[in-house]
C-alpha cells in the first residue's frame, strides 16, 4: 500500500490533502464549476456573508432577475452555495457559500490583484 493510499484510508470520505501528489481537475473543471459570467459577480457579493436575491440583485445592478436565478442554480448545483427557505409570505430565500465556495475566495483575490495591476 503506498503512502497516499494509507493516508486516505486512514481518513476516509471527503479527505482533501494539504498538498495533492497529483491534481485531477483541469482549469477547465473548475471553471464549469464557477459558472458562467455573472458567477464572480455573485461570489464576490457572497464573500461578504448571506444575502437574498433582492440584495443580489440591487448591488450586482446590470444583471437580470432571470440571469440571477440561473447563476445561483448552477453555484448551488456545483456546491459552491447553499439556498435556504424561509415559510413566510412571501417566501424568504437566503444564499449562503459553503466552504467549498469559500475556498474560491483566495483565488478570486488573486485575480483582483492581477486585474489592478494589469488592466
């Protein structure tokens, strides 16, 4: 047995390593994952805490309410974002990340800090 192999039997699941041996997802994977156009947008929104779609949609101000529900869709089908249901009238919706959309939080920083130096 080699070494990665006892080390994920031993944490079975989910084990992420700190530093992978070998990454299996492509740029490519991991941008079908964010999404689409507006996804940065929403993720940068969301990385200052839970917001609702009205609030989404007044501070993300160019983006349609349909273009908004197909963004949080995908985000959430992807696992980056958690939607959460209130039973009031009208019905409550929140829109939390999840720590798998909480570790896009660096990269997109990164990004922000290349575009202030480059664009």
């Amino acid at each position: 047995m080699s070494w990665t192999e006892s080390k994920q039997n031993r944490h079975p699941g989910n084990y992420v390593p700190k530093q992978p041996l070998h990454i299996e997802c492509s740029i490519e994977k991991a941008l079908d994952v964010i999404g689409g156009k507006w996804s940065f947008l929403v993720l940068r929104e969301l990385f200052g805490g839970t917001k609702r779609f009205g609030e989404l949609q007044r501070n993300i101000s160019s983006i349609s309410p349909k273009s908004l529900t197909d963004t949080l869709r995908h985000l959430e089908e992807n696992g980056v974002l958690e939607r959460t249901a209130y039973p009031t009238v009208p019905v409550t919706v929140e829109y939390t990340l999840t720590p798998k959309g909480e570790d896009l939080h660096r990269m997109l920083k990164e990004m922000k800090l290349w575009a202030a130096k480059w664009c």
